[in-house]
C-alpha cells in the first residue's frame, strides 16, 4: 500500500556508473562545487537515461565515513535527479571533507544549486 508522502519519479530512471572508465569520462565534462558536494556532469550520445555515480576519497575518512557519504549523496541523487537532471547525461557526485557534518537542509540546498547550474550548461544556447 502506497504512502501518501511517498516521493514520486518522473519517468526518468536512473541508471549506475560502474566503471574507472565511465567516471574518467564524466571527469572531462562540466561540473560544479557547491558547498559539501561536488557534481560532474557530461552528456554521453550512447545512453537515453540519466546515469549516475559516486565516489569518497580516503582524505574523507575512513570506511565508515565514506560510505555514510555515499549513503547521503544517493539519497541526493534519487531526491534530485529525476527533476533537475538531464536526459541523456551522466553525473558523478562526489563526496567532500564536510558532506558527512553538514546539515541535511544546507546539503539539500547545495545539491540543487549545482544541479540546477550545471541544467543550464546542458541547454543548447
């Protein structure tokens, strides 16, 4: 049975970067650092979904704190994504010093900043 606050998606699916290959890829596009995140962006002709990635280097922390980063920049993206993303692009968010610390309002609030700059780079001008 549904819930009535449940969150829903678009009709754009998200699919997943697995690869070095693919987020080296992504590396060579745009991106935007906007308080606790950083978000790479590059539209990839091969692929009709929104695709995503994320990475926490060991200068985060430890396992435990990379991971928890990566829990909070998934809830990010599955949030974010499906409104503020591009079709036919894929991103990579990745984790900084304070992703962990930071509040989830003023994260929420930077996700969407990048998010919504790094949208109008994607538009044809």
């Amino acid at each position: 049975m549904p819930r009535s606050n449940a969150v829903t998606f678009t009709d754009k699916k998200l699919g997943s970067l697995k690869k070095r290959a693919e987020f080296l890829f992504v590396r060579e596009g745009q991106y935007r650092a906007q308080g606790g995140i950083v978000i790479q962006m590059r539209k990839n002709p091969a692929h009709t979904t929104i695709r995503v990635g994320f990475t926490a280097t060991k200068k985060i922390g430890n396992a435990v704190i990379r991971n928890r980063a990566k829990r909070r920049l998934r809830q990010l993206a599955r949030q974010f994504l499906p409104q503020f993303g591009a079709v036919g692009y894929d991103y990579v968010f990745i984790a900084r010093d304070s992703t962990v610390g930071r509040d989830w309002a003023c994260l929420t609030q930077d996700t969407k900043k990048a998010l919504k700059a790094l949208y109008v780079l994607s538009k044809p001008a």
